[in-house]
C-alpha cells in the first residue's frame, strides 16, 4: 500500500512536470515565432531604409551628371559661338580687304 501510494505520487509528479514542459516547449515555440517575426520586420524595414538611400543617392547622382551635361553644353554653345565669331571677322576681314582693292582697282581705271 505504501509502495502503491508512492507509485502514485511520484506518477502524478511525473504527470505535472510533462504538463509544465509542455506549457514551457510551448511558450519557446510562441517567443520564437514572435522573435522571427520581429527579425522579419526589422530585416522589412532595412531593406527599405536601403532601398530608400539608394534612391536618393541614385537621384543625387542623376542630378549631378544632368548638371554636368548642361555645363558640358553650355561650354559647346559657348566654344560654337567663338568660332563662328572668329570665322566672321576673318570674313569680316577679307570682304574689307576686297573692297580695299576693288576700290584701288576703281580709281586706277
């Protein structure tokens, strides 16, 4: 009887420590599944935040080399200019030359 009653006892132990590891597996199995989700968020929100600073700094460059092309244009146009300026005053010149001589030309006729 006494070996029974302690049988007993020592199963209902063995009873209330599974239950209270099954609650403890199941409390783990929730924090871990919490923790994963957090991890997830937070990986969610760097890749955003990575996302984001690419963008800006893609948008910054862009900008960069749209106001470098205008430069480059703006230094073409001003280059273009001097020549064409360049190329009228030699015309400039020779028409002045040849009125020169068309008008020696006249006054020895």
């Amino acid at each position: 009887e006494k070996v029974y009653k302690q049988c007993e006892t020592l199963g209902d132990q063995i009873t209330s420590h599974q239950q209270q590891l099954s609650t403890d597996i199941s409390m783990c199995s929730q924090s871990e599944l919490h923790a994963r989700q957090v991890i997830s968020m937070e990986e969610d929100v760097l890749f955003n935040d990575c996302l984001a600073l690419h963008k800006s700094e893609l948008l910054t460059i862009k900008i960069t080399v749209n106001k470098l092309l205008q430069e480059l244009r703006s230094e073409r146009l001003t280059q273009e200019k001097k020549r064409i300026a360049h190329r009228l005053k030699v015309e400039d010149l020779q028409i002045n030359r040849r009125s020169v001589s068309l008008n020696k030309l006249k006054g020895n006729v």
